[in-house]
C-alpha cells in the first residue's frame, strides 16, 4: 500500500527556510485555531490539530527536517527498512488547566514511515491561559520503538537445516561530521530454525526501531524467502523432487539412489510404477515439529530417442506380444 507523502511546511503555512522561531510561531497560532476544545464535535478540526502536531514534531527537531528535507516527495525511491538510529519521533503532551481533556493518538504512516516509533499523543486540559507559550508543559514518555521488517534469503538448503547465519542490513543514519543522511551497514548474527518455510517471519527482539525518551527499542522482523532449486521444488512444507525412469525400470521395478537436502536414500520402486506418481521419503520436508513437511519422489518415465537397429527389433517384439493396452477408450 503506498504511503501518501505529506508536505509540513504547508500545513504549517511557512517557507522552507522558515526558521525555528517562525515554525513554532505558525504552529502556535494554528493550533490554537483548531484546537478540540474550541471546535467541539468537529472532525476536520481534529484531524487538522494532528497534522499540526505532526508537522511541528519534524521541522522544529533539526535532524528530522534535515532528513525529511532530503528525501522529499521522492522519499519512497530512497526508503529503507529502518529509521536513522536515535532519531527521537515519539510521545509529546500539550498541559494547560481546567477543561476537558482531549486524546489524540497516532502520527501518520508516512512519518512512521521514515522515522520510526510507536505513535504519538497529544493530551492536555482545557484552553484557559496559553498552554503553547514558552514552550512549557512537554513531557516525554518512554515510548518504545517501532517494529520493523527485512527480507531474508535463504537457499533451501540453509532453511532445511537451520543454524546460525551472518546477515548485513543496511539503514539510514546521519553522518555525525555534516549532519546528511547516509547508508551504514548493520550486521547481525541470526539463528535459524531448522525447516523454517517460505514466508516465515523470524524474530529479534530489540533490533528495531529505537525507543524514545529512554523507551526500549522495537523488533526487527525478517521474512524469510527461499531462493529456487536447481533440483527440487516446494509445495507447501512438501519438497519435490522429479526421477527419472526407464519404461523397464518402471515396469519391472528396481532401487535407486535418490539426492535429498540431507543425505542420499535408497528408494525402492514398485513394479508398474506409472509416470507422475509420487513416492514419499517422510519428515525430509520443511516446517516445525510435527508439522514439518516429506520429500515427494515424482517418476518420471523417459523414452529413449535414437534407437540401435537391435533395441529397435526389441521394442517391435513386445509390441506384438504384449497384451497391455494403456487406453480405455
């Protein structure tokens, strides 16, 4: 689902070089515009006092703006699966006296987006005095941070027996010398389950978003995806593996040696066998436990092509004397 972008210094109402001093002053005056308590039962009014909040939370925060100003209505194009650590886009409280109280919750996806957190609130009293002025009343929570996800690809192989796995991530972060946006790698030690399916979800706990205002820090979620096999295929926790046979190793019967992701079997194959039916090796599959899946052995009966005069004379004989007729129409 796409993330719509949303322009701060619109809703706002300043320049883009406006400084701090003027974003506070416009956030000021329209907050007190909209604010709940004097726009009772209006929903526009609401939405209008969050996308303030929201706004006035990047531009008076210099490496949020920074950060929002570079990614800009294009941010998607640069996204990446983690926000810049430390970046503090949390929990903040408006304070005044008397009143209702007034909660509400929840920045945008595309401010969680880029920067990470949980949510944020907007609580207060009610309206006498100037709850904004001075900048008085902000009070930080301990917010944990947000979760977040990253692809994992993993040969079928490593997902069959599991183990632990070395993995570079790459994230946002803010060079410390010239206060730009930038790439730096994270790499992390990962224990795989052995059997973990295609679509999984592993978990590492306090990998993901930082917390705020000293909050833990979220989870980091990696979706496994298993890269295709040169020799078998998946279907559901199933692996599948194609053999060919000769038409007189499938109708006399005999035993081969079949590969599996652990180590060659010994498989018998029954007398009659037809092309396309499968033979199973259980617990050979991917999955947990008692769910894990088998290894499905599927004959395929293959029919030589260039044919010696003898092997010709051989197969025109058993034309005439066999007495088996595969169609029933």
């Amino acid at each position: 689902m796409a993330v719509e972008y949303k322009d701060y210094y619109k809703i706002l109402g300043v320049k883009k070089n406006a400084d701090k001093e003027a974003v506070s002053k416009a956030f000021k005056k329209l907050a007190r515009k909209y604010h709940p308590d004097l726009n009772p039962d209006n929903p526009d009014a609401e939405k209008k006092f969050k996308e303030l909040g929201e706004a006035y939370e990047v531009l008076k925060d210099p490496e949020k703006r920074k950060l929002y100003d570079h990614l800009g209505p294009d941010w998607q194009h640069g996204q990446h699966f983690q926000p810049p650590p430390g970046f503090k886009g949390g929990r903040f409280h408006f304070t005044g006296t008397g009143g209702r109280g007034f909660e509400a919750s929840g920045f945008s996806d595309f401010f969680e987006t880029i920067f990470g957190g949980t949510g944020a609130g907007f609580s207060r009293g009610g309206f006498s005095g100037d709850p904004f002025a001075g900048g008085r009343g902000f009070a930080r929570r301990p917010v944990r941070g947000g979760d977040v996800e990253a692809g994992l690809d993993l040969s079928l192989e490593e997902a069959y027996r599991g183990g632990s796995k070395s993995i570079s991530l790459q994230e946002q972060a803010l060079d410390q010398t010239t206060g730009t946006p930038t790439l730096k790698t994270r790499t992390l030690d990962v224990n795989i389950p052995a059997g973990v399916k295609d679509g999984a979800r592993i978990r590492l706990a306090g990998q993901g978003g930082p917390g705020q205002g000293g909050g833990p820090a979220g989870d980091l979620y990696l979706r496994v995806k298993v890269r295709p096999h040169p020799q078998f295929k998946l279907e559901g926790n199933n692996i599948v593996l194609d053999l060919p046979l000769t038409p007189w190793e499938a109708a006399l019967g005999t035993t081969v040696q079949v590969p599996t992701l652990d180590t060659p079997v010994e498989l018998t194959i029954p007398a009659g066998v037809g092309s396309g039916q499968k033979l199973r090796l259980r617990g050979r599959g991917l999955g947990p436990g008692e769910k894990r899946g088998d290894q499905l052995v599927r004959v395929m009966i293959k029919v030589p092509k260039d044919l010696t005069d003898k092997e010709r004379g051989l197969w025109e004989k058993m034309a005439e004397t066999s007495a088996f007729k595969p169609r029933k129409f």
